[in-house]
C-alpha cells in the first residue's frame, strides 16, 4: 500500500526531528521527540495554528489574547489552550523566528511578550492540571517547560536540514493543497 502524503511528511518530520534532537543535539528522550515531531504535524495545517476562537468566534492570533482567553476557562479546557500557547510558541520561536519581528511588533498585543518565557510558563501550567489519563502527557510538558529552549534550538536545526535537502532533493515531497 503506497503511504499518503500526510504520512510520507509525517516520516519526513519524524527522522529529521529524531536526527537533530538525537544525532545533533545528543537528547535521546523518544516520547519528547515524538511530542516535537507530532507537533510539527498538526501545525502543517493553519487552522491547527489558530484553532483557538474568542467568544465572537474569532481566531486568537496573538498570545497575549490567547492568554486572556485562559482566564476564562477551567479544567481540561484550560489546559488544552495552555499546551496550545506552549505549542504555538515552540513552532514559532524554533522554526520561524523570523516572524516574530511582525507578531511582536509595536502594533500588536504581543510586543511586550517573551515568547520563550510565555512558552515554558503555558507548558508548566498546562503540566499542573489534572486530566483524565495525563500523567504521562504532564511529564512531557514539564520537560517542555524545562527543556524550552533547546526544544527551540532543536526545531532550527530541523528547519536547516530539511532546507538543505530540499536544495538537494526538491520535489521529494507529495504536498498537495
């Protein structure tokens, strides 16, 4: 059976997050790989990245927002928006940090966040609230919290090599839109 795009990129993202964290990096932690990994996954799609709505429905694009919006909510709802900010923070900070120059702009609600800060602090709460099968998933996020900036260092390195092999090897890849 031949694989589907979905799971070809899936395999594409698993070996180079396993090669930059493992090879590169010397972090042998599989289930923290695996957590990058699947992360890099879900936010191939945009409406993961900003799946998180305001009471009107309106996507939350900014941490600063998203933060607010936590407030509001309780149990494993609030723990799902933290893990998010830990996310979205980790995706942005690791692979893109050239966007942050326009989300953290003067017009923007987040200029005066540390997105590196905000990350580790979402991914400690997010570990604190109890979930129904979480303790796992909690210990992941604790080193998350911990481990924040290497996680984004480690996620650079992922972007440089699949840079360079798509220099090497363009079109290795079935993305379809």
């Amino acid at each position: 059976m031949t694989p589907t795009p979905q799971q070809t990129l899936g395999r594409f993202f698993a070996g180079l997050t396993e090669h930059a964290f493992v090879a590169q990096l010397g972090v042998a932690d599989p289930p923290l790989i695996d957590y990058v990994a699947s992360l890099l996954i879900r936010f191939l799609r945009n409406d993961v990245v900003y799946h998180l709505r305001d009471l009107t429905g309106r996507p939350l694009e900014e941490v600063a927002s998203m933060l607010l919006e936590g407030q509001e909510r309780i149990g494993e709802a609030r723990r799902d928006l933290h893990q998010h900010v830990g996310d979205f923070t980790l995706f942005w900070t690791g692979l893109y940090p050239e966007s942050l120059r326009e989300m953290q702009s003067t017009k923007r609600k987040d200029y005066f966040l540390d997105y590196c800060e905000q990350g580790k602090r979402a991914y400690y709460i997010a570990s604190t609230i109890p979930g129904i099968d979480q303790q796992p998933q909690n210990e992941i996020l604790r080193r998350l919290s911990r481990e924040f900036e290497m996680c984004v260092y480690g996620l650079g390195e992922v972007r440089r090599e699949w840079e360079r092999r798509d220099d090497h090897f363009s079109g290795i890849l079935p993305i379809n839109n």
